[in-house]
C-alpha cells in the first residue's frame, strides 16, 4: 500500500512540475508576443495552446483547471488596463477575458473526458483480447480432450481387433493340437503374423508421433541408398499384399539421399499400407524412385478409390481417416500420413498427395540428394 501511495504522489510531482514548465513558456512567449506587438488575440490562443499541452501531458481535471485559471489572471494582470493589477475597467476586455476563461475550462475538460474515453476504451480492447485468448485456450482444452478420447477410443478398437485374432488363432492351434494339419496350422500362424506385424505398426507409429509432438525426434541423417529402403519397406508390406500387385521402379545408377534410413521405410511403410488399404485385393500398387536436380524423388501410386475432394487439403492432418473400399479399412486411426508428413518435413524436404488421372492416389516426397560419388553406380 505504502508502495502505490508513493507511487502515485511521485506522478503528481512530475505533472506540478510539467504544469510549471508550461506556463513558464506560455509566459515567456506572451512576453515576446507583447514586445512584437502581435495583438492581444494571439496572446490568448498562445495560453489556450498552453491549457491544452497542459491537459495533453497530465492527468486529471485539476492541472487543466490551474493552467486556465493561472492564464487568466496572468493575461488580466500583464495585458488588461489598468496592467499591473487585477481589475479590469474595460467592459470589452472583461468580456474577452471571460469567453478565454469559459473556453480553457471547456477544452481542458473535453480533452480529460477525451483521455478517459480512450483509457477505456484500451482498457476494453484489452479486457476482449484477454476473453479472446481465454476462449481459444478453452477451445483448444476442448479439442485436444476430444481429439484425446478419440485417440483412445481408436488404439482401444484398433488393438482388440488383432489381439482378438491373435488370441483366437493361438487358442485354436492349443485347442486342436494334434488335430489341425499342417496347412491349417500355417495358416494360423501367418494370421497371427500378419496381425502382429500390423500391432507393431501402429505402436510404432504412435511413438513416433509422441516424439514428434513434444520434439524429441531425432534423425540420424546420413546418405543411404534409395533402393535399400524401398527393398526394406516392400519386404515389410508383402504379407498385407494378398491378391494385389506391387511395382517396383528404380533407375540403374544408385540413387543416394540425405536421411536417416529407419525413418524414412517407416513413412514407405505408412504410405504403402495406405495404399493397400484403398484398393481392391486385385488392384495394382507402384512405388517409384528417380533423381532430379539435387533432389532423391519416392512416389506411391495406386488404382484404388483415390482421395475425396473434402479430404484433400487434411490428409497431412491427425486423426482424419475416411472409408476406402477395402475390408482392412477398421486398421488405422489417422496418424500414418500425418507422421510421414512430419518426417518428411524434418528432413528439410516436402511431400505431395494427390489424385491420379485414371483413378487412384498418389503420394510423392523428396529429400535432398547425397554425395553420390562417392559410392559410384550399381553393378
């Protein structure tokens, strides 16, 4: 308290002290005015001037009023007859003397209300940017506890799913021991294979995109063989494949990229099983690798249902699925693509998804070339 009293008795020093500046030069001025035979009228809108200044750089009604009333009695005093003092004999400068009275008070008062107005009005602008961020940042709670208990109710249905099949299979086989042949056994196993690889995807992905949300991903970038993990992230897919083709294309000489070589087969792997997803068991997948310029270029391509209009400018985003054609469409809760886009865009390069024009979808990335003489070409 004793703080805030001193405070505000050092602002009321420094606006006595402003006041007294003020009407030192406005007297000074009214002087000069005289000496150079100005006219009287001028002398008054110089000490008007001064009564405005004065409210301008104070606070409150009372330095305007004893600007105004200090003019006033100094004008009467130096520039009315009888000059030297205080009465005025002169009907006509008692009249003038009144009207710059009753206009100081007026323009001191109009400038204060004036003050206060935009204090106020500073004061609300505020107080709305406050409510506005307050809003978005309950907005963005309500968002993020949706997008949490969507997240968890997707994992909670994405796991039951293999693990029922998991645990059916294996209960099966335990089951019929000695009654299953061979055939039906094997089966058995590559389903639970099959939902296993699946598992470890989706948990795979989801610690990635923890680490790239609190930013805790860290790339080993070095230059790596295109080829290497293409060959990595196909032999990793092929038994989702069933009856569906995939193509591989690369050039002959060894295409050699900046990046860190487990990342980039897991944004490969994202972007296949995409495909597999969006296409019927008889449809056809292509992957393709090229060089341009300084740049490593990977594209996915497929014959499958494409991306739908709504969804083009979010797939990149979490959490945004929709329904392709194909029965495997219950696996995924929204994370692979926007995962790839992240990875992608922490190797400094970019990736692109879009619809083909005979039907399908086509994601394609690039990444920085490596220094590929050294490693020379593919024999």
């Amino acid at each position: 308290r004793t703080r805030g009293q001193n405070k505000v008795k050092s602002k009321h020093q420094i606006y006595c002290l402003r006041l007294l500046g003020v009407l030192a030069i406005t007297s000074g001025w009214s002087v000069l005015f005289n000496r150079l035979e100005l006219g009287r009228e001028n002398i008054l809108m110089l000490f008007n001037v001064g009564v405005l200044l004065t409210s301008y750089i104070t606070s409150g009604y009372q330095y305007g009023i004893l600007a105004s009333l200090f003019s006033v009695m100094f004008f009467n005093y130096a520039y009315t007859e009888p000059k030297g003092s205080f009465w005025i004999t002169d009907r006509e400068d008692f009249i003038l003397t009144a009207f710059f009275l009753a206009t100081t008070l007026l323009t001191s008062n109009l400038k204060v209300r004036l003050q206060k107005q935009l204090k106020l009005a500073r004061e609300n602008e505020q107080l709305a940017k406050e409510l506005s961020l307050e809003q978005e940042r309950i907005q963005f709670a309500m968002e993020k506890e949706q997008m949490r208990s969507h997240l968890l109710r997707s994992i909670s249905h994405d796991l039951r799913t293999p693990l029922t099949g998991i645990a059916g299979a294996s209960s099966l086989i335990e089951e019929s021991a000695g009654k299953l042949d061979e055939e039906s056994i094997t089966s058995l196993a590559k389903d639970i294979n099959e939902q296993a690889e699946w598992l470890i995807q989706l948990i795979e992905n989801i610690l990635n995109m923890t680490k790239i949300e609190s930013g805790n991903l860290c790339l080993e970038k070095k230059p790596e063989a295109a080829e290497d993990v293409i060959h990595n992230a196909v032999t990793y897919v092929k038994g989702r494949l069933k009856q569906r083709t995939i193509s591989v294309s690369i050039p002959e000489e060894v295409l050699f990229a900046e990046m860190d070589g487990k990342m980039i087969v897991q944004v490969l792997i994202n972007l296949l099983d995409n495909s597999i997803k969006h296409t019927k068991e008889e449809g056809k997948i292509e992957l393709k690798a090229w060089k341009e310029k300084n740049k490593i270029w990977f594209c996915v391509a497929d014959n499958g249902t494409g991306i739908k209009k709504q969804y083009l400018d979010k797939i990149f985003e979490e959490f945004v699925t929709f329904h392709p054609r194909s029965k495997d469409t219950g696996k995924g809760i929204g994370l692979g693509l926007a995962i790839c886009k992240a990875i992608i865009t922490a190797h400094g390069g970019e990736i692109i998804g879009e619809n083909n024009e005979d039907g399908g979808a086509k994601f394609s990335f690039w990444l920085w070339a490596g220094k590929e003489e050294t490693y020379g070409n593919r024999e």
